[in-house]
C-alpha cells in the first residue's frame, strides 16, 4: 500500500517539531534535504544519527527518501562532474548511515541529443557504482529536461539503482502522453512528488496545492496502480506561500482518492 510523507522542511525548520507536526496531520514519513533549518545530516556523527532515528521512531515515522538538488549545471553540459558525483556520494552515504534506503536527485538541465551525452553517461556509470557500494537506489528528476531525455539517459546506463523520481508537474508539461511515460517509464518509478499546478496555454505552471490544480489525480493513481508501485507519495508544497496547510490539505485531498 502507499503511504505519504512530506517534504520536513515544509513542515518546520526544527526536527522534533516536524516530527511531531507530520504525525498529528496523518503523514507516515518525512523526506529530509541535507539540511534542516541548523540541523546539517552529512556531518552528523554516528550518535547524532541515532537520536534522530530515534525520535523519528517515537512519532511512527520513517524517512521516505533524501533529496538533493544538484543546481546550476547539474549533471549537464559544462557541469563539473566529478563535483556534482561527490554532493551525490555524500548523500547516498548520509541515506546508508540512516538507512534510508532512497536518495532522490533533480538533475538539472541535460544533454537532449544522444552525440551530446558523453559525459553524462560516463557519469551515471560511475554514480551506479557509488550506489551499489553504499546500497542506496537514486531516483531522478528534471524539471528542465523532459521524460524522454530522462528515457534515454537511463536506458543507455541501466542500473538496478537507478529509477524515476516522477513529478505530477512535469508530466503536464512533457510532450509525451501519460499512457507513452507510464509504459515507458513506469517500471523505474522510484518516489513519486506530491506537487500541483495549473498549466496555462503556453504550459507555464502556477503552483497550487494537491487536488486544486490541472493534475488529474484519480487517473495519475490509477496509472501508478497500473504499473505496481507502491512506494512513497511525499507532498512537496515548497512553492506554496502556506506550506504547512497545503501539506495538510494535499494529504486529505489524496486520501479522498482512496490512496
């Protein structure tokens, strides 16, 4: 069955207090970005990982999955790569140590041209080494490339640790159809961002909370059904000026959906 988390930072700045706060709005995990308001997780010493498990156990939570933003070049041309491969690494290090079993990547802008992506399949080869000896899968995003990039990057690099982390919002704004992602893409689906928007004429998007925007929910699920997942739904309202109420407003809204 799937559960829902949220992003902690839309929750609170303070780890106890997110905690504390998904649990009584009905969340079962929280995805953690590395840092947390004060709070850093790659410097973390082994005790301080611990205490933080520990009072995610004592609210009945689990971790979904980390996150990282690669920013800027990303993984994409001019990127340097073996920069963006160490941010990488010392995440799927920080998810191993609080076994976390799921670090989910924005890649930012990628080679669309297969003659162009060299360097970028040389990466993702070494990042499925990194992965397998930390025991950590990587699910991808890109806001700025579309399903297709995402398509032929992993087809050309397959790796058992490698999936897609598949954003609602960028499916509304792909030029593939959802039946063309899912049975393309549907088996690598690793996480799934709970976000919303309204797409306007030209395909810009106004973010909006879950359930309140042009994301047909009720067929998005049953696109998820049809291809087995049953991972994390994590609610992502970052982009919402109330992020505390959106997350709890999506989380009634997907329930109504018999999640």
């Amino acid at each position: 069955m799937r559960r829902l988390a949220v992003v902690a930072a839309a929750i609170d700045d303070d780890f106890r207090v997110a905690v504390k706060l998904a649990r009584a709005a009905g969340f079962a995990g929280l995805q953690l970005d590395a840092r947390l308001g004060s709070l850093d997780l790659t410097t973390l010493s082994q005790s301080g990982r611990r205490e933080l498990r520990s009072i995610l156990r004592a609210g009945e939570l689990d971790f979904s999955s980390l996150r990282l933003d690669l920013g800027g070049k990303g993984l994409g041309p001019g990127a340097d790569i073996d920069a963006a491969l160490d941010h990488i690494e010392t995440m799927l290090q920080t998810a191993a140590g609080f076994q976390c079993p799921l670090v989910c990547v924005e890649l930012g802008p990628l080679p669309a041209e297969k003659k162009d992506s060299q360097n970028l399949d040389a990466a993702l080869s070494e990042l499925g080494r990194r992965a397998e000896r930390h025991g950590v899968a990587v699910a991808f995003g890109s806001e700025l490339a579309g399903f297709g990039t995402l398509d032929r990057a992993l087809r050309e690099i397959p790796c058992p640790w490698f999936g897609i982390d598949l954003d609602p919002i960028a499916i509304l704004r792909d030029e593939w159809s959802n039946s063309e992602i899912f049975s393309r893409l549907g088996q690598l689906i690793r996480h799934v961002r709970g976000r919303d928007a309204i797409v306007g004429a030209d395909r810009r998007t106004k973010p909006m909370p879950v359930g309140h925007g042009s994301v047909d929910w009720r067929q998005l699920l049953s696109d998820l059904d049809s291809v087995g997942y049953q991972g994390w739904i994590t609610l992502d309202p970052l982009d919402l000026p109330n992020r505390r109420a959106a997350a709890a407003a999506g989380a009634v809204a997907l329930r109504g959906y018999n999640l």
